[in-house]
C-alpha cells in the first residue's frame, strides 16, 4: 500500500517538473516574440483647409449667418434643436427598429467574434482524449481442429498541447488588423445611423411641406372656382365669350390636379418613413399639422414655414476639426490601418515558422491499473517549417496586401474630399436660399398684385380672362417655387449638421 502511494506521489512530482519545463520554454519563445515584421500604422495626411470657403463667403451679401452656439455639434440627437414632437418620436424609432441598421450593428458583432478568433491564435492549443476497445482475434491452439478466439482490450487517456510562437508578429499584426477592422465596422455602424436620421429628417420636413402644398392648392383651387363662377355669369350676361369660361375651367382642373398629384407625394413619404422606422406602411400615417393662411401675405404658414424662418445656428468649426466628426472618414481611416497591418501579415510568410508539441498520457490493458507508472507516456519538442518553394505565392500575397493598402489610402482621401465637399455645398445652399427665398416671397406679392389687379379689369370689362389666367397662373407658380425652397432649405439644414457629424466624435470607436 505504502509502495503503491509513492508511485503516484513520484508521479505526480514528474509531472510537475515537466509542466514546469515546458512552461520555462513556452515563456522564453515568449520572450523572444517581440519582433512584429511588416511596417508600423501612420495615417497619411489628406486635403485640408485652413477655413470652408462659403463660410469666408458668407459676408458677401445678405445671407444665412454662422454663430457660436453648440448645441447642434455637441449634442448627438441633433434632431433635438427643431424642436418638434413627431420628429423626436420618429427618431426614437428609428435608432430601434431600422432593418438596415440592425443589419450594419450584427455585422459589428460579426467582426468583434472575428477579432476574439485572432487572438486565441497567441495561446497553446490544449487537447484531451481517451478511448477504449475491446474485441476478439482468430487464431489457433495445437491438438484443436478449429480457430479459437481470444478477446484484447486497450485503454487509452492523453492530454496533448500544441504553440506555435509568434516570433515575427504575424497573429500580433493580424489581431491589429482584426482591430481596427472592428473599429472600422463600428463606425460604419454610426454613418449609416446617422444618414439614416438624416434622410427621415428630410424625407419627415418633405412630408410636412407637402402638407402646405396641399393647403395652399385649397385654397388656389376656392380662388379659381370665383373666378369660374364670375366668368360663368359673365357668360350668362352675353358680356364675354365661352373662351373666357373654357380658361378659367382649364386652370381650375389643371389645379386640382396638381393637387392630386402633391397628395400622391405625400402619401408615398408616408411610407417611406414606415419603412425608416421598421412598420409596415398601412399600419403607419401622420396627421397633419395645424395650418394657417397669413391674411397680410395670403400665405401657408406652419410650424415648418416658422421654423424656416428662424433656423437654428450651427457651428462649422474649422476643416480639420472634420477629420473627427465624421463617422464615415473614420470608418475609411481605420480601413488603411487594417490593411498596412495585413502587409505585416504577408510579410511574416516569408519566415520559418516554429511549432511546439506535447503530449503525454497513460495507456494500458487494464483500466483500474491504467494510471500507474509503467503505462505512462509522454513527449515534447519543437518543429521548424520554412517553405522553399511556392511558385510566388507568398510575393503574391505580399504584393496584394501591398495595393490594397494603397487602395484604402485613395478610399480615405476621397471620402475626406467628399466630406469637404458637402459640407460647402450645404453651406452655400443655405447662404444663398435664404436671399433667393426673399426675392421668391417678393415675386408672390407682386403676383398677388397682378392678379387683383387682373381681376378688377377683367370685372369692368377692360381686358379678357387669359390676362387673369396668365397672371392666376403667374401667381400659383411663384408660390410653388417659395414652397420648393422651404424644402430646399430645410434639407440643406439637416445635410449640414449631419456633413459635420451630427455630433459624433472619434472617440466613441477609440476603445473598441
């Protein structure tokens, strides 16, 4: 008994020393792994500005001006700053129930899995098995006429280990790929939410002023049945001839079919913001808002027209400031890093590579005596591998990571020329849409002149009904291009703050 228990206490001390061995070799090829082949990640520079070019335009004429208040780039529910309801309630949904952004937030766990598979490439792989078997064999005994069978039995149990060192840095360079390609998918993550935000902001303010359109052809639409009606009885009177009724009918129905048509519009905004918010479109609709007609302009006026009229400051900042706020120019900069990383990956497959085994383990005929002493095994040693001859495959691999990383660079800078690019020409929108829409409002009152005084003549017999259609006509233009650049300049607001970033910052990718 006593015997039996030292066996297994020397056992158990061989086994300690062994692990103890190993382990010593597994921390000095650590040790030596602190060399990474390939080069070290710098960004490259990219176009610049010292200021935005429409912001040092700005003072060139009446326009729309800049101020200090922060509230649209600091704040990333930047939708906030035109206060209304509905728009808020629609965001929420938004950022919850969008397929494609659902979609793009999967794709991001997809690659922070792919950057946990990367790094377990730096530690041993560990694995155990046993087995057991029992059968018979034929064979023969002298003085017997027939084969006798004998049964074998054999156990087996072992625990084998397998590391392979990164001693040139191929899995550090391929975990810094991973890594950045996770941030990058992060960021892409944040680009597309915010683009989505921006295009139901739009698509909501298209939606409202459509609302307006519908108003103001109401009310067009009472005005020329008057207009039909004087014209009617003008008629009836033997005064005018029934071309001046066919006109006045002509820019009636012509009318109501522009009204028709800016229903149709609406409806399908309607279903598109449904969609942006995950619903099925017969289950989603927005009421109008409460609309007004302004007795000194004859104007539509709602809480759009209003806000129009007085849009919220943003801030630009300076261009370089850009190159942080925008989640699509950091998406694209951490696309150059994990690429450079992957030429460090092809730049390693041109070195040996160094693999360390072990195993050990017990093996015998009988399984109550199978962890003694004289059925124990076990082994250990290195292996070295170097290819000699591949035909060019590894210079091929070399020379891909190579142009694709230039590639990602002429990605980056093009998405930073782009970014530069919408920001002036929202900028440029909004200065000279505001002066446009002055002269536009300017045109509508003469028109609204025109067509009174039209109407007047047309009454005393002076002039025929295509002169009060002409200018009827004349009047309905001039208020549907006003109601174009309400949308115009809404839009060009929202593409701003969301050119900018849309208060999103570089740091929210920074630690991922």
């Amino acid at each position: 008994m006593e015997l039996e228990k030292e066996m297994i206490r020397t056992q158990m001390i061989d086994q300690i020393m062994t692990s103890k061995k190993l382990f010593c070799a597994l921390s000095i090829f650590t040790l030596i792994s602190g060399c990474m082949v390939g080069p070290d990640y710098s960004k490259p520079t990219s176009a610049s500005a010292p200021s935005y070019k429409e912001v040092s335009g700005q003072n060139t004429g009446d326009g729309w001006k800049l101020a200090d208040p922060q509230e649209a780039a600091s704040n990333t529910k930047w939708w906030e700053i035109y206060h209304d309801p509905s728009l808020n309630e629609l965001m929420g949904k938004v950022n919850i129930d969008n397929q494609n952004i659902i979609s793009a937030e999967a794709q991001y766990r997809q690659a922070t899995a792919l950057l946990t598979q990367a790094r377990a490439a730096l530690f041993p792989t560990l694995t155990a098995n046993g087995s057991g078997t029992r059968g018979t064999a034929s064979g023969s005994s002298s003085g017997s006429s027939g084969g006798l069978s004998s049964v074998n039995q054999a156990f087996n149990a072992n625990l084998g280990a397998s590391w392979v060192p990164d001693i040139w840095g191929q899995v550090r360079r391929n975990i810094e790929s991973s890594g950045a390609t996770a941030q990058a998918t992060a960021a892409q993550l944040d680009a597309l939410r915010l683009s989505t935000q921006a295009t139901l902001a739009q698509t909501y303010f298209q939606l409202r002023i459509a609302d307006m359109q519908i108003k103001m052809y109401d009310t067009t639409i009472k005005t020329y049945e008057k207009s039909l009606q004087i014209s009617q009885n003008q008629y009836n009177a033997g005064i005018v001839t029934q071309l001046d009724v066919a006109q006045a009918k002509t820019l009636l129905e012509s009318t109501i079919a522009l009204s028709i048509d800016v229903t149709l519009s609406r409806a399908q905004l309607e279903h598109a913001i449904a969609v942006l918010i995950g619903q099925m479109p017969s289950t989603f609709s927005l009421r109008p808002q409460e609309l007004s007609i302004d007795p000194v302009t004859g104007l539509v006026v709602s809480p759009v027209s209003k806000l129009v009229a007085e849009l919220p400051d943003v801030p630009v900042g300076i261009p370089s400031e850009l190159l942080e706020r925008r989640p699509d120019i950091a998406a694209s900069e951490r696309q150059m890093a994990a690429a450079n990383a992957q030429i460090g990956v092809a730049t390693a497959a041109f070195f040996p590579t160094l693999t360390i085994t072990a195993a050990g383990g017990y093996q015998g005929v009988d399984l109550p005596g199978l962890i003694s002493a004289p059925f124990r095994y076990w082994a250990i040693g290195p292996a070295i591998a170097q290819p000699l001859f591949d035909g060019g495959l590894r210079i091929g691999a070399y020379q891909q990571a190579g142009a694709v990383y230039d590639q990602t660079v002429a990605q980056y800078r093009q998405t930073v020329l782009s970014a530069f690019q919408n920001v002036e020409d929202n900028l440029v929108a909004l200065r000279l849409l505001q002066s446009e829409s002055k002269s536009q409002a300017s045109a509508v009152k003469h028109a609204q002149d025109a067509v009174r005084i039209s109407l007047n003549q047309y009454k005393s017999g002076i002039i025929t009904y295509l002169d009060v259609a002409t200018s009827q006509a004349a009047e309905l233009s001039n208020e549907r291009t006003l109601m174009s650049l309400l949308n115009r300049q809404i839009t060009a607001h929202v593409g701003l703050i969301t050119a900018l970033g849309g208060g999103w910052d570089v740091k929210q990718i920074a630690n991922k």
